[in-house]
C-alpha cells in the first residue's frame, strides 16, 4: 500500500510545488483546502515521482484526487489501481475536470468511467467584475452596496493579521449563535455546520503558516463581514470562507466587492476568484449564480473498471 499520512503543516512546501506544477484551478489544489478540511473528508497523502496523491471519502464514497504534479502519469495511476486494489476498493479518481478526463484516456483508454458531479463545479469569476460590479446585471449588487455606505458611513476595511484575527473568531462564534436555529431549518445540517467550524477553527489556528490573507469589514466599529482566501494557481485565487452578518444588508457584497479589489491589488497576476461550489444547495447556488461566473471548473468522479 501506498504510505498516506494526514496532511500536517510540514507538508505545506512540497505540496505547493506539485500543485504549482499541475496548475489547476480546481479549489481541491490549494494546500489549505487540503489542511483545512482533512478531518471532514478523512484526507491522506503522499509523494510519489513529482506527484501529491491525496487520499479521501467523498460524497460518493472513498476515492483519490486526480494526481497532481509533473511526469509520466501511467506509474502514478498504477500505484493508485494497486493501492485501491490492496485495500479491497475499486478505484475512484474524484473531483475530475474534463482535461484531467482527457489525460487518463490518453493513458488508460476505454478503462475508467464517468458520472458528472455538478454540485461540486467551482464558480470562477473575473476579478475585474467582481472589483468594479459595472453592467446592468450587477446592477442590484450596487444597489446593496449604496444602501449600505448609507447606513455605515464610517465603514472601512482591514486586512486580516494576527492583532485583529481573534475578532474574526469572535464575529464567527456570534454568527453561528445567530443564524444556528435558521440553518437547522433550512439545508444545511448539523453535521456540515460542525465540518465548517472545525475547519474555520484550524483557519484562524493556522492562519500564518497557511499563508492565508483575508479581509474585514468595519461598520460603527465593529466586525460585521471578513473573508479569507489563498492562491491555487497563477492565475486563481480561492475565496475560502466569507461570513457576514445577514440582516445587515449590504455586507456580503461589500466584503466580496472590498476583497476582489485587494486581491486584484495584491496580487495583479490573478485573473480570476474561485469562489467554489455550490454542494447542491439551492440558496447557495442562487446567491452564486446571482454574480454570473465567468467559467465554471467542470467535475465528475471516474471508477476503473474491474475487468
């Protein structure tokens, strides 16, 4: 068997490198998406010739993450079918994306097939969009922003350090207390709520080693919105979590709108946010079909077939 370990904060250099190399825009190549929610979907993973292999359970069940790297790709996804293999499971390959489809068949023609996985497309949106909100399709989300420079007109911005990091964690423990019975009731469960907080945890923990930079949003003097985000490639972005207060109206797009602008400044090479997937939930798909992606990262999970 292939020697998978949980991912620790150790690991973070070699990862990065591999999936630098591969270039993928997908949210699961961010090594603080690997971190941040190994507990929620059991991720492992090891290095094998210019590869990350990650090991994981997802919504249909154990799997592995396309190998991300550079070099001959028919040893790696050998050492995979063997491990699989080994451990009596069939060989799933997750989170796929239609040119990681078009490589394994160069590879292993006619061997792996494909089910579609639309709840987990990420959303991809220009940065420049999402930083000015022009056109008459954004035009509510400037409205949402007028109405709240309105009632906040002291409002303002800080990036997220270590000073101010503990009011994030404060506003996020206020907000899960507010919204708690709202969410019991409506899609979400008590199990994804507890997944989040754990993850959100490790965030704020790690928050320096991760390389993460975040954003947040002031109104009367205290923290009403933040988000916080990493690269995953040269050209993307991932927004990792945001959190707003929702009876404020305004703060959820004046966050996205304030940290796109940051971003764009920080880091001029980016073209486009990765605000991630929907995970099938309807007012959640709404809220982000609302700022119309400009791309979607295509996904399906592919078995091998046991000839």
């Amino acid at each position: 068997m292939i020697a998978f370990h949980p991912p620790e904060i150790e690991d973070k250099p070699w990862i990065d490198a591999c999936f630098r190399a591969a270039g993928n825009r997908g949210c699961e190549y961010s090594f603080a998406t690997v971190f941040l929610w190994s507990r929620t979907f059991q991720q492992e993973v090891a290095q094998m010739d210019g590869y990350v292999l990650e090991r994981l359970c997802g919504r249909v069940g154990n799997g592995y993450l396309f190998p991300a790297g550079s070099g001959p790709l028919k040893p790696v996804l050998d050492a995979l079918e063997a491990d699989a293999a080994e451990r009596g499971d069939i060989c799933r390959l997750l989170c796929v994306t239609p040119e990681q489809l078009e490589q394994l068949e160069q590879v292993r023609p006619g061997r792996y097939t494909c089910t579609p996985d639309r709840d987990g497309w990420d959303y991809l949106y220009d940065i420049q969009k999402l930083a000015e909100l022009g056109g008459k399709k954004l035009h509510s989300k400037r409205n949402h922003i007028h109405r709240f420079e309105e009632r906040y007109p002291d409002w303002k911005v800080e990036e997220i350090t270590i000073d101010n990091l503990a009011e994030c964690a404060e506003m996020d423990l206020e907000w899960n207390r507010l919204y708690r019975q709202e969410r019991e009731n409506g899609e979400e469960t008590a199990q994804s709520r507890m997944d989040e907080r754990h993850a959100m945890s490790k965030a704020f923990a790690y928050y320096e080693p991760l390389g993460l930079s975040g954003l947040l949003l002031r109104a009367e003097g205290r923290v009403v919105a933040f988000t916080m985000g990493s690269p995953i490639s040269v050209d993307t972005f991932d927004v990792h979590f945001e959190k707003a207060y929702g009876e404020i109206q305004g703060a959820y797009t004046m966050i996205n709108r304030e940290f796109a602008r940051w971003v764009r400044d920080r880091y001029p090479e980016v073209r486009y946010l990765n605000r991630e997937d929907d995970m099938g939930l309807e007012g959640l798909r709404k809220a982000k079909e609302s700022y119309y992606p400009d791309c979607m990262v295509e996904k399906c999970s592919v078995v091998c077939r046991r000839d």
